[in-house]
C-alpha cells in the first residue's frame, strides 16, 4: 500500500466581494466568492496527481491553500499527520521546506534583480540547507540538475527564456530537497518544444527524488501524460478523481465527459463530437444548490437539483460525485 | 494564397537594437490573408509572433525599426501617420495581447472598461452600449454579466481576465483580429467556446483573423492556413491540412512530434534537441542547422530561402522532407 503524504479534508474557502455603496445603503449583505466547497483528497507518496477543470474552479486556490498562502475558511489538511494549519505546524517551518510551489507566471514569480545564483543562494540559506562553504557546489549541482549552463548563474532572469526561467523556478524550489511539488501551470506558457523538454525533466527528477507531484494544467494532453491519478474541479468540489488512463479513457462524470471531449484534435478533419454544455454558466458567487452542475447537465433529475451528490467509488472507474453515474455510465 | 487578400504583408522586418547590436526580431515576413480567413502563426518563444502583430499594427516602429510593406484593404499601414492608424485601430483592427494583466487598466471597472472602447469606436448609445457590454461578456463565457460589470479586474481569476480582453477586442464587430495566444491561459471548454465565437465573427461577418498560438491543435481545430516561425523568419507555411499532417521542414516536423499523443503515459517526450539561437548571434546559414538532424554543409554557410514547393505551400529548407501523396492530393 503506498503511503499517503497529505490528507485534504472537507476544504473549504471564500472570498469576501468588496460591496457596493448601492449595497450598503441598501443594507443587502455582503456577497462572497465561494472558491472551494468541500474539497477532499489525498496525496500519495511518489504519485502524480493532475488536478484539471474550468478557469475559476478553483484549481489555484486549492494549490496555494496547500501551500498556506490562504487560509481555509473550513476544513483541514494534514501533512504526516499534522494539522498544516494548527499552532504547532504553524511554529514549525520545516512545513514550507518540505512542500514547494512552482507558480503559475515565470515571469513574475522571480526577483528581477537578483541573478540565478542569488536565487538559489537564497533559497539555501533560508531554510539553513548547507553551511556557507557548500553554498556555491551546491549551486553548481542544481543547475546541473535542471541542465542549465553553469555560467547561469551569473545571469539575471530577463536574460533568459521562457523554459530556462522554468528550469530556475524548478531549481529554487529543488534547492531546499522537498519531498512535495505543487505545480500550477508549470509549462503553460511554453512551446510545446520547450514544454516536452521541462516535462521530461520533470519526470526525470521525480524518479531520481522520489517527489510527490500535484500537477495543475489545463492542457488535457500533457496532465494525461505526466498523472498518475487525476482530479476533475467543478466549481470548487471534485467530481471525479481516479486512475488517469481509465479517466481519460472513459470519463464517468458527466462534467469530465464534456471537458475531455472539448480537447482540440491535431487532427484537422476530427472535428470531433465535443458535447455542449448547456444553460447558465456557473458562478462561484452563486453556487447551486445540490449537484453544482446541474444546471449545465443533460441528465439532470429532481434529486439532482436538492441534494448534493457525494464522491463514491464506481465499479470499474474512480470516484464519481454524481447520482446518476452508473445509468450513465451502463453503455460504456 | 487568395484572390481579394485584405491584409498583405510583404518582406517585414523588425530590428530593435540595443546599445550597438541590432537585434532582428522579425526577417523578411510575408502572408496575406482573405476575408474571413483564419491563419495561424506557430513557433517557439521569441520566434517573432508578436512582434510580427505589433509591426502590423504600427506599435512596434515605436520602440524599432520597421521596414517592408503592410497594406490593409489597399492602404499602406507603414506610412500612415499616427493619427490615421488610431482611426483603424480598435474599430477595424483589433488585438488581443498575451499579457491580460497588463493591457486591463486595474483602476477601472470591467464594465466601464467595455464601455469605453464600444463609445470610442461605435455610434452606440449608453444603453445599448450597456446591453452589448453585458452581450459580449456572456459571448466569452463570463458568468452572472450583469452583476460583475462592476467589478475590477484583480476580482477575476486569470483565465476570467483573458475572457475581458478578448470581449473588448471583439465587442467593436473589427474587420481584423489579431490574437496573441488568445486562449493559452484558458480550459479547453472555455477555449472551444472563444474559438467557436472567433470563426462565427470570421465567417459572419468576414473577419481575417490572425491567431498566435503554440497549442498545434489549436491550429488543426481553427485555422485555415499556418505559418511556422522559427528566429524571426517564416520557415513553412501553408494550408493547415497539409504542414500538420506532412511537414516538409524539420522544426515543423520536430514541434508536431513534441506533442504528447500516442507516446506511453510518464515517458520522455520527444523534444527538439539544443535550444534556440540568440538573436545576437545567428548563425550564418540557416537559424536552425545547429539543431537540425538533417543539416548539411550547405546549410551552414548559405541562408534557405522561402520557396514554393506545392500549390499553396511554402518552406525555407535546403533538404526538405519528403511530399507524401496526402500532401499531392
Ligand atoms: N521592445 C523590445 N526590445 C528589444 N527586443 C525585443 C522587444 N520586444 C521583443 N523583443 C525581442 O524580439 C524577439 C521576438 O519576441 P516576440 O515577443 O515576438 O516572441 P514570441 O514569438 O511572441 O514569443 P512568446 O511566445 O514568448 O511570446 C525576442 O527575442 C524578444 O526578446
Ligand atoms: N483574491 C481574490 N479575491 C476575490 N476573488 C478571488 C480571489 N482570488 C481568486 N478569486 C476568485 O476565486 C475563484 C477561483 O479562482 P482561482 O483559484 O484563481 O481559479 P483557477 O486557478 O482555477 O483559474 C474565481 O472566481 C476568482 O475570481
Ligand atoms: S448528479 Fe445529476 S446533475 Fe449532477 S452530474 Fe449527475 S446527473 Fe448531472
Ligand atoms: S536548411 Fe538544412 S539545417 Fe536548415 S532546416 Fe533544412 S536541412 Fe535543416
Ligand atoms: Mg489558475
Ligand atoms: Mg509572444
């Protein structure tokens, strides 16, 4: 059985939106952004775990409450059976060596004026990583690492490429040895030349360093290819998570079926049979009540629109927040 | 490539320079582009795409220097005074930069932001100007419109963000849309539903677009032709059917391998070896011999030049690869 690192539980987060002065005045209440309703998950050791849905479902909130940048309204995660969020961990720093964020923007995510060595340097030296006579080795071994030339080290970040800014951002975050990766839209902004190249390395140093991975992308294609296991987000709740092959080669959720099927083909006559989602796009202002995508769904029942639909497993498949998955699912 | 081509770009060259050297960003560009023709523009980071749009546009011989020729329904773009470009700008061409961040002014309101570009450039009045802005965020996707018009653009997640600039690009009906990775930092349904809104405006009311893009599916979904660029030069180009599925020019051939597609889940990718040329230091004959497979000793002193080489389709390679009856056909 392998081991589970982090436990996510019951998550929950919300914005408060500034209110108007027609608001106030009207004395409506104030109205709040409900970015994570309930999301559970665990990380296990050595996996990938690809997290994929709608811009806005919440996928980036979740990495930066993972990573304590936000606190959650409700709900906990644990990390070796601590709480990350409880008085102890709070005092313990280790929490924030052993979990590193990649961000989603290279361009903004480094210090502009400090060169790659400096970057690194720093990251060393904060977390006590190696006494000051290892310091520059140590440099020269990360940029080894992550294949970038020595004299990298030398240079300041608009002096490199989009992938080689990826590569630094990989390297800062490799340089304090953590055990866990949060990657939000790593390679995104990449060609997918460069992309193939970061992504491989990234399955490289995974291997090599046991990491655990959670992997936020929205390109279909690459998260199947580096995932273990994947994650579908609706409006801040899981719909389906499980193995990635059988997810994306037989999605159950009736969201996840229509998400995969939007994926454009390399094939310009494959048109394809993307299936339209219909009704209301949904709001994190204004989550439905039960199931969240019941209004967008064509299998929609009463049931549907009163309770909300719990994650269960699905015979053959992951597990699927949906009341209806098996009829859907029986011609599959 | 078309009969009646509203956009013709000839020989575009873009240089910037700095302190001494000159750097040539974009090298003897050429394309043009029918009524509602969508082509696509591909390469690698700092290949030129967006300084290609932003000469286009007149912004780039600003901050470089541009030479060549860019005529728009007849019109020589190149020489037209500032004043005269800003007439044409928004309201028959518009564009959609790559950093939403910085081209949404975080003071404003989205709504008033959507409104002021539909009062500079349309007869509209504030109630119907009102009810198109609310129209146009609903066309790209933005939920509950009407209440968010008062919001500013840090309330928007990034993907939502793109969303406004690509409604205020389109909400003035231009006649030319230059996309720059209009949907990279969206989902695929988001994207399928702005790439669906994109080609009903390209087909109904006959806009070119020129759509800069590195997703190659992307490319296959929308567009009706591609170019390929690789350090500022136009290495293939053609109709998308036949440069996706046979590539005569081995960078093209390299990104369309790049791909993730039927490759084992958790393998190594196949990746183009080496990295781009600096524009400091290219290399004398073609910019990509020093990563190309199939170079030989011609190709290190002499530059390829773009030539046709089927009906329609072009490519700059001394060795290109081999036709195929698909691509005959
Ligand atoms: N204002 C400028 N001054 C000097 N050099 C510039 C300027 N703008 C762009 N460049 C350079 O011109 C080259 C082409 O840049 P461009 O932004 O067009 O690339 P791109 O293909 O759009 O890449 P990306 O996919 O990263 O956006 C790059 O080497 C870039 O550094
Ligand atoms: N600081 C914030 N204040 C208010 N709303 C926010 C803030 N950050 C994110 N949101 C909202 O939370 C939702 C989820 O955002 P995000 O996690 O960034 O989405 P994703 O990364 O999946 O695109 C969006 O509706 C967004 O507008
Ligand atoms: S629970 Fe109902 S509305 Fe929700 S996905 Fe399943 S069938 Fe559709
Ligand atoms: S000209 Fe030579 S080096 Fe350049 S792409 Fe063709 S074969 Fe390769
Ligand atoms: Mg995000
Ligand atoms: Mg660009």
């Amino acid at each position: 059985m392998t081991q589970t690192v982090m436990k996510i539980e019951d998550l929950h987060l919300s914005f408060p939106v500034s209110r108007t002065l027609l608001d106030v005045v009207q004395r409506k209440p104030g109205k709040s952004v409900n970015a994570l309703n309930g999301v559970s998950l665990e990380l296990k050791q050595g996996e990938t775990l690809g997290v994929v849905g709608e811009s806005g479902c919440g996928k980036s909130t979740l990495a930066r409450c993972i990573v304590r940048l936000y606190p959650p309204t409700s709900g906990q995660i644990h990390f070796d059976d601590q709480d990350i969020f409880g008085a102890q961990a709070r005092k313990d720093r280790t929490y924030n060596r052993r979990v590193q964020m990649m961000f989603q923007d290279p361009y903004s995510s480094l210090n502009p004026r400090m060169t790659t060595g400096d970057i690194l340097a720093e990251a060393l030296r904060v977390h006590e990583m190696r006494p000051e006579a290892e310091i520059a080795p140590r440099i020269a071994e990360l940029l080894d690492l992550v294949r970038l030339p020595q004299d990298a080290a030398e240079k300041l970040p608009h002096e490199f490429s989009g992938g080689q800014r990826q590569r630094i951002a990989i390297a800062r975050a490799l340089a304090v040895e953590p055990e866990v990766l949060i990657a939000d839209e790593l390679v995104s902004a990449l060609d997918v030349s460069v992309q193939a190249q970061v992504v491989n390395l990234l399955l490289e140093l995974q291997e090599r360093l046991h990491l655990t991975i959670l992997f936020v992308a929205h390109d279909l294609r690459l998260v199947r290819h580096v995932s273990n296991r994947v994650a579908v987000i609706y409006l801040g709740r899981i719909v389906e998570i499980g193995d990635s092959e059988t997810l994306f080669s037989a999605p159950s959720h009736p969201y996840s079926q229509a998400l995969l099927s939007a994926a454009p083909s390399l094939d310009p006559d494959d048109k394809g049979a993307a299936i339209q989602l219909e009704g209301e796009l949904p709001s994190p202002l204004n989550v439905p009540p039960g199931c969240p995508f019941h209004v967008r769904c064509r299998h929609v029942t009463d049931q549907c629109r009163k309770v909300i639909p719990e994650l269960r497993a699905l015979e053959g498949r992951g597990e699927v927040a949906c009341h209806h998955a098996e009829e859907i699912n029986q011609h599959a | 490539m078309t009969d009646h081509p509203i956009l013709e770009v000839e020989n575009l060259c873009t240089t910037f320079s700095r302190g001494d050297t000159a750097l040539p960003a974009v090298r003897d560009v050429s394309f043009s582009l029918g009524k509602g023709q969508v082509q696509g523009l591909v390469g690698e980071s700092g290949s030129g795409k967006s300084v290609t749009l932003r000469s286009i546009l007149g912004l780039a011989r600003h901050y470089g220097e541009v030479r060549g020729s860019v005529r728009w329904q007849g019109q020589e773009l190149t020489t037209m005074t500032e004043r005269q470009l800003r007439k044409i700008r928004g309201r028959e061409i518009a564009m959609i930069f790559q950093e939403p961040m910085t081209s949404l002014n975080p003071l404003l309101t989205v709504g008033t932001q959507l409104t002021e570009t539909l009062k500079a450039h349309t007869d509209l009045g504030r109630k119907a100007r009102r009810d198109r802005a609310i129209e146009m965020l609903d066309h790209v996707g933005i939920p509950a419109a009407a209440s968010r018009l008062g919001e500013y653009p840090h309330q928007f997640s990034g993907g939502m963000r793109q969303r406004v600039m690509i409604a205020i690009a389109l909400a003035a009906s231009p006649k030319l849309l230059l996309a720059d990775e209009p949907t990279t930092a969206l989902d695929v349904t988001i994207q399928a539903q702005i790439l669906d809104l994109i080609l009903k405006l390209a087909d109904e009311m006959s806009m070119g677009v020129v759509l800069v893009t590195h997703d190659l599916g992307v490319v296959a979904q929308t567009c009706d032709t591609v170019a390929v660029m690789y350090a500022g030069r136009v290495v293939e180009q053609g109709y998308v059917r036949q440069v996706l599925r046979t590539p005569r020019h081995p960078y093209t051939e390299g990104l369309m391998r790049s791909v993730p597609q039927d490759v084992p889940p958790r393998t190594q990718l196949y990746s183009v070896p080496g990295t781009p040329p600096s524009l400091f230091s290219l290399p004398d004959g073609c910019a990509f011999a020093p990563r190309c497979q199939a170079a030989s000793e011609a190709c290190g002193s002499a530059r390829p030049m773009l030539q046709d080489i089927a009906p329609g389709r072009q490519t700059a390679c001394f060795h290109p690869l081999p036709a195929t009856q698909d691509d005959a056909a």
